[in-house]
C-alpha cells in the first residue's frame, strides 16, 4: 500500500509535519505527570534488592518463544506468566564470547571449547601493544576466532600464510624488525548457510597484528585506538597491483575526538611547547621512531630521515632537572595533544564568535521557532565555551529586511557565574546594569552595509546581562510580525562581513525557504519526479551562491551551522553546501512545532549541547605517512584548501572524514605508518596540535588482506562515496555502485581464495559477514531508497548524515537497532554490577520474522526511536509500560513513555535512555532521538514508517535480505 509521504513521515496533512497520533477512545492524558521516583528512574530496583515480578495471564503469552529466545536461544524458558526472560544459564553457548546467546541456526555450534580462560571468539585487542603483549601471542587470537565456530564443517580449514623470506629479508635490510608468525587468519563461511546475526555488527575490527618490538616503548597505547582512526584493511599490501586484485578500498576513517567536551575524554597533553619533527617530510615523532647516536638523533619511521633530538627534549624547564624521556607522552602515546609555541600561529588565536542569524518571518514566529531558540540560547549562556573571557556574540534578525542590534556594555559588573536571571522581573534596567538594546534596519539586499559594526559583535562577559534583557524581549518584537519574507542570504553576505576579520560561527535558525536577495531559492520540488531518474536533479545546488559563498566563508575562517524547520520546502540540497564547505553541519527538523512540547524539547536539548560543545577554530587537517603511500581523496565537511590539507573554519567535535590512501611504490617496510595531525585553537585561545599515529604491517598475502578487513569502516567509506555518487550521477547510479562493489568483493573472493568454486553456496571471510546486510542498510536507507514518497528535504538531509556521522552511529543509522522488550533478561535495564552501566537486551535481526504479536519491541536507528506494541499485548504488559489496560488508550505517535511506579517501567525507560547514550560508544553526539509509540493496529501510516527501518524485509521498490544474497549470488556464479 502506497502512502502519501507527508502522511508516512509524521502524520499530519500539512507537507511531513511531525503531529501526535491518538486514538479517540484514549484515556490517557498528554502529559504523564511523574512519578516521585522518575529522577532516580532505578531506585527501585536498588532499594528493594530484588525485582518485583509482574504476571500475564498465562494463556496469553506463549512463554519461551519470544523475539530474544528465538535471536539468541541458550537460555531456559521464562516460568510461566512472566515476562522477564532470565539471563543465559551459566556454559550457556554465546556468540564470539560476548555473551549474546545464539542458538545453531545461526551457524554457531552449541558446544564451545574455552581458550584458556575465556571461551572463544576475537579478543578484544589490546590497541597499541606489540603481538608478544596480547595474551596469548598471535596464536591465541586466532585460536579464538578459529572457535566462533565460523568454518563450517566439511570446509577448507583456515588458511595458513606464512611470510615470504624474501620479504623478511628486505624489511631487515630496510632496518624493520623480522615478522615472526602469520597476520590475520581467514576463515570462510557460507554466507547462505550460516545466516548473518546481527550480534556480529558488534564484533571490533580484526586486531592490528605488528612485530614485536616495533613501537620504541612498550606502552599498550602506543597504536592508535579504532575511535580516533581506523583503516579499512588492517594489513597493508606491499603494492598497488595486489590492492588492485583484491577489490578492497584502503582508506581511513578519522574521528579526532570522542566526545563534545575534553573532560568526557582526556588526551596526553605535551605542555612544554618542544615539538620534535621530520625535517623532510614534517611528521611528528612518536612511538614507531627509532634512536641512533646514542640517543643524540633519531631517524623518522615516515620517511627514514635521521633528526636531531631538541636539547630540550630530556629537560624539564619547570623545575630545572633533566627528566626520564621515555616517560615522554609522545613516546607513549599514540593520540597526544601538543602545546604549540609562537611559530604555529599566522595571527593571534582568535577568539569564540557566534552570530545568531534569527528567521523572524511569520513562519518562525507563529511555529514558536524564534521564542523557542532565543530562550535556549539565554539559559545556555552559561555553557557556552568562555573559559578565557574574550567569546563574542552578535544577532541578526531576517525577515524581508535585516535587522541588526547594537547591544552597549553593562553599566556594572554582571552577575556571577551560574546566578539565574529571570527575564521576566521587573527589576529596572538601569539599576541592573543592563543597557538597552537598539535595531537598526537595513533594507538594501543587494548591498547589505553595517551601520555599526564597532556594537553588533560584544563580549559575553561584559554585556552579559544586557544580551539577557535582549534575548527575553526579542521574541515580543516580531510577535505580530506578518511578513512571509526571507532574505536569509544577504543576512549571511552580511554577517560574513561582519565577522571575517576574526573568524567565526554563523549560527542559521530559519523555518523559511530564502526567496528574497542574494540566494534567492524558488520552490522546485516536483512530486511527480519522486522516485524517477530525474530525482537526482533535486539534490542539486539551484543557486550557485551557496558553494561560491561558502568557500568565501572558509578563507575567512568562518563556518555556518544551519537549524532548518520548514514544514514546507526549503531546499536543504541547496542550503546543505554551506555548512558542508565549511566544517559545519545541517540539522533538519520537519514540521516543527514548539506547540508540541516533544518537539520544543528535542531542538532544545540539542541546540543547548551544540552551543556548549567545544570546537577547534581556524583547524587544518593533514595526514602524512610512509613513503610510498600517499592520500589521494578526502570525504567529509570541510574545504579542501590544496592537494593534501583539510580546511576547518570551525573544527566539530561530531563528525567523521574519510581519506582514500593510494600506494604509489612498493613497501619495503614491515611495518607502516600514516599520521593524522589537526592543527588548531582551543575555545580558551589555546593553539594545539592533535596527532594521532597508526601502525599497520605490510603484507604480500592477499588472504591476510581479507582477514585483516574491517567491516565498519569499508561501509564508512562506501556511505561516502554513495553519497557522491548521488550528488553527482543520481540516486540509481549510487546504489547500483554499491550493489556492483559487492559483488565485485564477492567474486574476487570466490575467484582467488575459495577456489572457485563454492557449490551451493556464497562464500565470505567471517570478519566480513556483515557486508551484504549493511550494504542493504545503506540502499534502503531514506538518504538512497528507491521511493515516491521520500521528500528531497528528507533525503538531502539524510545525505549529510551518511556523509557525517561517526561509525557508531553510521552503522546504526544504516542498520538500525532492534530490542525484544517483554521478554528481556532479567539483568536488561539494569546497572552491571561491574561497570554500573545500564545493561541492554541482545539486538535482533531486523525482520518481522522476530516479532510475536504479543510483544513489545524497540527499533531504534540513532535519529528515531520506535516503541512497537504487538496487537495481542496482554493487559499487565500495558499496565506495566503505558498505565492503561486496553491497548486503543494506549496514546500513540510522538511523546515519551509514562514513569510509572514499578521496576518494568523503569527497565523500559533505562533501555531506550541506554540506546541512546552515545557517549559510553566513544562519539560526540547532540542528538536526541524523538520517541513514537507505533501499535501494531494502529495509524497505518506510522506502523508504514517505522517498518522502513527492517531492513532485511521487502518494502516498496526494494528486496529482502534473502532475496538480496540471492540475487547476489546469482551475479557472482555468472
């Protein structure tokens, strides 16, 4: 059944607005009031030391045949009645020895042998340590995967590699030390008889295998962890022709920082301004160099050159003594944070600056847009980076004219960190010290001038509480404002020029499409090229300002973030250039309300964090790495300012880059090197260096190539060139290059590693398992789906997440996340003893196969969460989760669950906060997931949306999982 998209996507008639499903007969009242114990949503469970039991009525749940008995076996049957599944029974067969039951189906043997101590699967490596340092050695990491039990019985056992002597002997001529013993092990599998569990997606990379000895100190840092940087292949062909023949890209995914702020996740901070560096080639040293002289030079493991060693490289200038060099953070650390000295810096370090760019047109105001924003920005002044008091601000109001405000000093000291101001006292202005704000309106688009630039960009701290008398009255300004007018790009022309000369962020909250001035956008979707061949055209930029702007903005050092709420068209294609060239990001909220308070909410919550998030400002970005590699292709929002740096007006804390690396001449190393380094200045005006160096062996095998890929990151790095094909070929282009890319990766196993030939089967290594499932992902993702009903905002919008989102949560946005909730383990929902972290149920695979119509399921892709009640849901269970015994009171669409009083409940709400707790995955993230309560007989369009995200399903134009690796196979035995 085909449904009108603004329908499917939201629900009300206006174009994809965003409204609450309800029933008639719901009971229920909007706003759940909270339970007494909702701020600590787990003292129950903590206080009364062991979990109340609820009970079903037994004839309506069909005990032990739940979506997480059938996804993961292993256990006993709940008794009776209950809904809580208990955890696996002790020697219970777990999959890869992460403790997510699995029974035979699945192609994983219900008897396991141990390794010693722990039962089998890929130990988590022990990033940075040396093989000798992993328990173990070589062999035991192999042992382990060897007993996942992937190579099915009766097949080719694992391929042994050993390493050329003649390649030993040019890597110990080359002055490399000797690989001892085989790198990554292959171990194919039927991908048609062992069928893919999703548990596998949680597999990490293949472990970094390197020669004893390598790094120069035995720190277990010293190689860099996968947060930061990952390769797609963790062995290293010696040549171009063998990457050639083995069809997998060679690539890194870079993710400089783990998290919005530094406390959440400390670096080895170099303080003392002494920055050694290859004088040819420029990298910095770091714990793969070797010391010769006695300690007096040492040679660069880039590019072999011998280097001085700085006099003050062993001293301590603060207390004057010599210190312990191989304590140095340098040596020890693979991801380090230099202080730099004067030489690094062209200019001053710049300070903070944000202009607000406001959209006070009717649009906004009537939506609630501008009262909404305006007062999140005032209760975020206090979380806005000001640690060195120089962070300035300025606004600019659009409509058909721009409106500056020229904002004077306090006349006294403002209040003291933390004091809260309310907007709304009727204390007098000049007695608080705050100044009035005056506008001043510019109504010449074509050459937009400042009437006075010396007040429109002011300090935070010295007209702290004159901008709070500003922010609270802004909104009654436009409060009748009637214009439909958006000049939004003169308003930008005119902010660039008014914070060029030091660099900065535009901040864009708009609920408008820009039709007036410079920019001027019409309104071009046309709903009957949907889903055609013609689509493509609708991705495109329509004005060429907003690419020849934005590289504007990126020589000035300033970057735009665009908020954009329009529940009609806007042209995010267009508008999305200029955060893209600039090192900013889009964050696009359809059908907007501030009416809804899970809409308010949501922008809230985000915009607060965005503002509070530390940046890097007037960032470059480069790598650098052996000789014989070279970077030849960058992916991600920046400006790529010459062959091989990365521009970064504003660097976020957010998003991911991809960097193709080509290999130009043969490896005569062992062991290579590639080092990222972010040349930056911290919110307190603080100019750093970030280098984070990996360490990769080389090898002439093309079978330790396989067993070294990893499966994230090469979908990271096709989800980038999707989106390029997209932009540039058109949707249909996109996805029949990822569909050939895997049947290319399927047919060159087949051809050089299995033999050719696999009988009735489709043969994989077991590291790669998990290609056709997120290759589908990536298809059927809303950003590429072949569809009528997909709105080109909706999928412009998904474009720059696939282009921008770190690999945690690329993978679930593209595979998204599905948890059985009835009949979770006991220990689901609640705080591990151990970690104190909240315990999730074991994913399932995403197919409707999983659902039993009693159960209560949550899908969850990173963006949406989706709570899923099965039609047959017996009273108790809805008692527990929604207060209501009929399930037509149940109150559906947009919202959040009630805080009821009992230990369910609390489990339920702790699962879905747990989901979305992106910060214990190692990613920055502002995101807040909005909630939608689907029932499986309700609103057919939203149960339509939320069944887009089961991926292994058939849904409108595309196959289903089986149909896919069907068809596959028969492309690869052609």
């Amino acid at each position: 059944m085909s449904v009108p998209y603004d329908q499917q996507y939201g629900g009300q008639p206006a174009p994809y607005g965003d409204q609450t499903y309800s029933d008639p007969s719901q009971q229920q009242p909007a706003d759940t009031p909270a339970s007494p114990s909702s701020a600590t949503p787990l003292a129950h469970a903590a206080d009364h030391g062991k979990k109340k039991k609820r009970t079903y009525a037994a004839d309506a749940f069909n005990v032990g045949t739940g979506a997480n008995v059938a996804a993961g076996g292993g256990a006993p049957p709940p008794a009776p009645g209950q809904y809580g599944a208990p955890a696996p029974a002790a020697g219970a067969p777990v999959y890869g020895g992460y403790g997510v039951p699995v029974d035979p189906q699945y192609g994983v043997p219900q008897q396991q042998q141990p390794v010693g101590a722990a039962a089998g699967g890929y130990q988590y490596p022990d990033y940075g340590a040396n093989a000798a340092a992993v328990p173990g050695g070589v062999d035991g990491l192999t042992a382990g995967v060897a007993n996942m039990g992937f190579t099915p019985a009766g097949s080719q056992p694992p391929l042994q590699q050993q390493q050329p002597p003649q390649v030993q002997q040019q890597a110990q001529q080359a002055g490399a030390p000797a690989r001892a013993g085989p790198l990554n092990q292959l171990y194919p599998t039927d991908l048609l008889s062992q069928p893919f569990n999703v548990s596998e997606l949680e597999l990490p990379p293949p472990p970094i295998i390197l020669p004893a000895n390598t790094s120069v100190t035995p720190s277990p840092d010293a190689n860099c962890p996968p947060k930061y940087v990952r390769s797609t292949i963790n062995a290293v062909p010696t040549n171009h022709s063998l990457l050639k023949k083995s069809k997998l890209p060679f690539a890194l995914i870079i993710q400089p920082y783990a998290a919005l702020h530094d406390l959440d996740d400390p670096v080895p901070i170099v303080q003392d301004q002494v920055i050694s560096r290859c004088r040819r080639c420029r990298s910095y040293i770091n714990p793969y160099v070797t010391f010769v002289d006695h300690g007096h030079r040492w040679r660069c493991n880039m590019c072999n050159l011998t280097n001085d060693v700085p006099q003050a490289f062993d001293w301590d200038a603060a207390s004057q003594k010599s210190v312990d060099r191989w304590q140095r953070h340098e040596l020890n650390h693979s991801v380090v944070e230099f202080v730099a000295p004067q030489e690094y810096m062209v200019r001053p370090p710049q300070p903070l600056v944000y202009l607000f760019l406001f959209d006070v047109s009717y649009a906004s105001v009537s939506s609630g847009l501008l009262a909404t924003s305006a007062r999140t920005i005032l209760d975020s002044l206090n979380r806005i980076p000001n640690a060195d008091s120089r962070t300035r601000v300025g606004f600019i109001a659009v409509d058909s004219s721009l409106h500056y405000f020229a904002i004077p000093r306090d006349s006294k000291p403002t209040k003291e960190e933390g004091e809260e101001v309310d907007p709304d006292s009727n204390e007098n202005d000049e007695e608080s010290g705050a100044g009035e704000t005056s506008m001043l309106v510019v109504s010449d688009l074509d050459e937009p001038f400042l009437p006075v630039p010396q007040e429109l960009l002011v300090p935070l701290t010295s007209s702290r509480q004159s901008i709070e008398l500003f922010l609270s009255k802004l909104p009654s300004m436009f409060a009748n404002n009637q214009s439909n007018g958006s000049c939004m790009g003169s308003a930008l022309r005119a902010g660039h020029k008014l914070i060029s000369p030091l660099g900065g962020k535009m901040v864009v909250l708009t609920a408008s499409l820009p039709n007036l001035g410079t920019g001027k956008l019409e309104m071009r979707e046309d709903k009957k090229v949907l889903g055609t061949s013609k689509e493509g055209a609708l991705l495109q930029t329509a004005n060429s300002f907003y690419k020849s702007f934005a590289v504007e903005c990126s020589k000035n050092q300033v970057s735009v973030d665009m908020f954009l709420f329009s529940s009609q068209y806007q042209d995010v294609a267009s508008l999305s250039n200029l955060p893209r060239y600039t090192g900013g990001q889009t964050w696009f909220y359809p059908g907007w309300n501030a009416g809804r308070p899970e809409d308010a909410i949501k922008f809230a919550s985000e915009f607060s964090d965005f503002l509070s998030s530390e940046i890097g400002l007037e960032a470059v970005l480069r790598v650098r790495a052996t000789t014989g590699l070279r970077m030849s292709s960058f992916y991600g929002n920046f400006f790529n300012r010459s062959s091989d740096l990365c521009a970064f007006p504003a660097f976020p804390r957010d998003q991911c880059y991809v960097v193709e690396v080509a290999i130009d001449e043969t490896l005569q190393k062992n062991v290579v090197c590639l080092q990222t380094a972010v040349l930056h200045t911290t919110c307190n005006g603080e100019r750093r260096i970030r280098v984070m160096t990996l360490a990769l062996p080389t090898t002439t095998n093309l079978a330790e190539v396989y067993g070294s890929a990893d499966q994230a990151a090469i979908t990271a790095y096709f989800s980038h060139k999707a989106v390029e094909k997209a932009l540039d070929g058109g949707l249909d282009a996109a996805r029949d290059s990822l569909q050939n890319k895997l049947t290319e990766l399927l047919q060159t196993f087949r051809k050089e590693l299995a033999g050719g030939s696999m009988g009735g089967g489709l043969q994989f290594p077991a590291n790669l398992r998990g290609l056709p499932a997120l290759f589908l992902g990536l298809i059927k993702n809303v950003g590429l789906r072949k569809s009528s009903q997909i709105p080109s905002d909706l999928r412009a919008a998904a474009l720059c997440q696939l282009s921008t989102l770190p690999v945690p949560l690329l993978l679930q946005f593209i595979y998204p996340r599905l948890y059985s909730l009835h009949d979770m383990p006991d220990s689901a929902g609640l705080p591990d003893p151990e970690t104190s972290q909240i315990v999730l149920p074991p994913p399932v695979n995403l197919s409707s196969e999983r659902f039993q119509s009693y159960g209560l399921y949550l899908i969850d892709d990173g963006q949406t969460q989706f709570v899923w009640v099965g039609r047959d849901a017996v009273p108790q269970l809805l008692v527990d989760v929604f207060g209501v015994e009929d399930r037509t009171q149940v109150r559906v669409g947009k919202g959040a669950l009630p805080e009821l009083d009992n230990d369910f409940s609390e489990r339920v709400r702790a699962v879905l906060q747990k989901s979305r707790d992106f910060k214990s995955r190692g990613v920055g993230s502002i995101t807040v997931p909005h909630v939608y309560v689907v029932r499986e007989d309700g609103e057919p369009s939203l149960k339509l949306w939320a069944q887009t995200l089961l991926v292994e399903d058939r849904a409108d134009h595309s196959m289903s999982f089986q149909q896919w690796m069907g068809n596959l196979r028969e492309k690869v035995v052609q």
